[in-house]
C-alpha cells in the first residue's frame, strides 16, 4: 500500500478542488432561521416524551382496551413483531459495522486503467464542475479516461462541455446524444468506447475529491472477487437550504453506517448512481441484458445503478463500498422534487427487490449466501408492510389522534437519536440535529412514497430533469 505525498502537482490538484467545494464550509444564509427549526423540533419531542409519561395511564387504558378486540391485538402484535425484527436487524448491522475497515489506495504502478463516465443532461455549469474535478484527481493521467455523454439536453450543457474540452483538452472526451434516450442509453454507449480495465460512473451535479477515484477502484486490485465498489455519496448543496441540511444527516447514516454493513457481507445493494466502480468484464458479461430490461414489458428507463449492482452480484462477484471515496452531490431543495426523486428510487427498489429475488436464494456464489439473503428479506418487510402499516397509521389517526402525535415524536426522539450519536461521532455535533427534523418531514410528508411507489412501480420516467 502506499501513502500518498503532497506534491507541487497533487497540491494543485486540492486547491482546485478547496475553491470548487468552499460553499460547502461556509456558513449557512439562514442560520438563525436554522436554530430556531432545531429548537422547536426538539422541544416538540422532549415534550412529547414528557406527555407519554404523564399520559402513561390513559394509554395502558386504550392498551387494554384494544386486547380485548380482535383488529386491536392484531394491530399491537404486528407492531410489537415488527419492532422486534427491526432491532434484531439493527444490532446485526452494527455487528457488521464493527467490522468494515475501508481499503487503502494501492501504489500508482498497480492501479488499474480506469474509464470515468459522466452522462449529462440539463446540468447547465454543473457538468464543467464536475469534469474539472474529475481532471483534478491524484491518478495516473496514462491510466485515466474521462468521457461525457450530452443526452440531448434542451439548455446550456453542451456549450459547458465544450468549454471543458476546450480548457482541458485530450483529458476528456465529450459526445452528444441525437436526442434525449435517457441515462442507461448515455451510459451503454460510453460502455462501449471506454478502454479502461474498470468503468466508473460520476453524476453530472456531483464534484470528487482528489483520492477519490484511486481509493474507489483500489479494491479491484486488492480483492479479485470484487464486481463493483460503491462511493461515499454525500450532500453538496447543505448549505443552501433545508431539505438538503436534513438528507445530508441521512446520507451519512445511509452510506457509512448501512453500505459500510452490507460492503462486511461483500453485498451492497446499490452502487449509487453519483459514484461507483464496475469491473468491465463484469459490465460485458452483462450488458446487453442490462439495456434491453424490462418490467412488466416497459423498458427500463430508471434504477440503472440498482440493476447494474443485482447483475454483478448475480453473477457471483462481491459488491463492496468505500468510505474513503468521497463524492458531494446536489440534492432536491423543494418539497416537489424530492418526493419525485424518493418516488423514482422506490420503483426501482421494487422492481430489483423482485430481479434480486430470482438468484438471492439459489447457489449464486461460492461462500456464504446468508447475508445477502437477509438484507434482501429486510428489504422485502418493507415492502410488503407498506400498505398495511398505511391502514393502521390512518385507523390510529382517526381513533386516537393526540396519541398517536405523542407517541410517534417520542418514537422519532428514540430512533433518530442512533443517527445522531453516529453523526456527531464522524463530523459535527449541530448538523447531526437535522436527522430529529427530517424524522418528523419524512414521517407526516412522505409516508406515502413507498405505498404510491409500489401501485406505480411499471410507471416510466426520471420525474426529477426538465
């Protein structure tokens, strides 16, 4: 392994990146407004906790009541059964966080030949920070293809590109699609020209850091039973408003604390669309299938990084995520289209739930198949829960409104409180405070993704790109 040395070259590289990614550390516009948000959400919960206890008889009174009726101990059974399995599930997760160790970037002398992908469209400026922080990084430039695909894009993207290739030259390759035939089309072609012996895919509203892309395809060197390598995703716009604040909470929970589990296993999920590592014979063995997907005899115009994940891991290779390959993301900043977003990410989890399903539990791999049976069957409660956790949500609702308010922000200052201790620990102490308000947004604003999710799941469309 080696240590990388700050050079007159490599130190370019960062300050490059330091003025591309400063917004990041500055201080937000509205912090006071910020505060203010965090403290009444936690006073919202403490008191809630405090009416739970002060309440405690009134509600072991319902209790009782709802024993003594058929639908009332169905519904306190499922609770308590679901409970339980998710605590089961959380604890072995923990457990397999415990022991997740990042790898290491290997020597410049064994990193691969590597193809970065960065399809396009509608990105505007985006797409020239991008670039320019892919150009920036610490890797070989022998070693190192950049290509971006215009997927006929309808505003300035193009002339963004060109302005790139123009300051950049033989770095990158840029190529425009004829017409808008969507992200999996953008990607396959670039499939089809990269000469690189691993495939990297970059978001075009998303910036890297220097050791990015050498710490994302280092466990291809090191493990050659590794297919893919997920990046750490995390928010570039956190800044800038507070739907962002709070996912960029939720990013962190997801990717280094969940994928860091699932990387223990060898079997992460879903390398994310803003970052991730393919190794091309695993992409080639698989190509053609993975462009020709259909659901329900619709093509496949969504969940292009989940299907390309279920393939390599179907063809026994392990999926693994690195926690030192960073990439920072733009998020949605509306209510509108952060619920598109959520809404195409559900569809793709059910359709690839139900791909996964077909190979989870055969002989796929050599070793165990334990864990990712598990994560798949996790995966699966989900889903199948969604509408009848909906229907006893609305009963509650109707029946025992303040209850149901009680104990809902006491249970959201319970759970929640996990992201926070784990945030916290990895970066700021205030920030982690976002993932108590964006509990309660996410719980009485976009509970019903999932369930709407599920009907529509043969639906088309990216939903989020105008």
């Amino acid at each position: 392994m080696q240590t990388i040395k700050t050079t007159p070259e490599n130190r370019k590289s960062t300050e490059g990146f330091t003025k591309r990614i400063s917004r990041l550390f500055q201080p937000g516009t509205n912090r006071k407004k910020d505060l203010i948000v965090l403290a009444l959400t936690f006073v919202a919960m403490i008191g809630s906790a405090f009416l739970f206890f002060e309440l405690k008889p009134y509600f072991d009174q319902l209790h009782q009541e709802r024993l003594n009726t058929i639908w009332g101990g169905i519904f306190l059974n499922v609770t308590f059964a679901l409970l339980c399995i998710q605590m089961a599930f959380l604890l072995f997760i923990v457990v397999l966080y415990m022991k997740y160790k990042p790898i290491s970037s290997v020597s410049d002398e064994e990193l691969p030949t590597c193809t970065v992908i960065v399809p396009a469209y509608n990105e505007g400026k985006l797409v020239y920070e991008t670039l320019y922080s892919l150009a920036d990084s610490q890797y070989p430039v022998d070693k190192l293809q950049i290509i971006s695909i215009d997927d006929g894009s309808k505003d300035d993207t193009w002339q963004w590109m060109l302005k790139a290739k123009e300051e950049l030259g033989d770095r990158i390759d840029i190529y425009q699609q004829p017409k808008n035939m969507g992200k999996r089309h953008a990607l396959y072609r670039a499939f089809k020209i990269g000469k690189g012996e691993v495939f990297v895919t970059v978001d075009s509203d998303s910036i890297v850091t220097p050791e990015t892309l050498r710490n994302l395809v280092s466990p291809f060197v090191t493990n050659k039973e590794c297919g893919a390598v997920g990046g750490n995703v995390q928010v570039l716009n956190s800044k800038d408003a507070m739907i962002p604040k709070m996912l960029n909470v939720s990013f962190v929970f997801s990717f280094e604390f969940i994928r860091s589990a699932q990387s223990a296993l060898g079997s992460v999920l879903c390398t994310p669309g803003a970052l991730a590592g393919y190794r091309r014979e695993a992409v080639m063995n698989c190509l053609e299938d993975w462009i020709n997907q259909t659901f329900m005899g619709q093509p496949s115009d969504i969940g292009e990084d989940r299907a390309m994940t279920n393939m390599i891991l179907k063809q026994g290779y392990h999926v693994l995520f690195q926690r030192n390959a960073y990439v920072f993301t733009n998020t949605p900043e509306r209510y509108k289209n952060l619920y598109k977003m959520f809404i195409r990410w559900e569809r793709s989890n059910v359709r690839e739930n139900i791909m996964m399903s077909t190979f989870a539990f055969k002989n796929f791999r050599e070793g165990s198949k334990i864990g990712p049976r598990i994560l798949l069957i996790n995966q699966w409660i989900k889903v199948i829960m969604a509408y009848p956790i909906l229907i006893m949500m609305l009963l509650f609702i109707t029946t025992h409104p303040v209850l149901f308010i009680v104990s809902t922000l006491a249970g959201i200052f319970v759970f929640s409180s996990i992201q926070v201790l784990f945030y916290s620990k990895r970066y700021n102490v205030l920030e982690s405070f976002w993932a108590y308000p964006y509990s309660i947004f996410y719980t009485f604003t976009l509970f019903w993704i999932t369930p709407y999710a599920i009907a529509t799941a043969s639906k088309r469309g990216w939903l989020t790109r105008g």
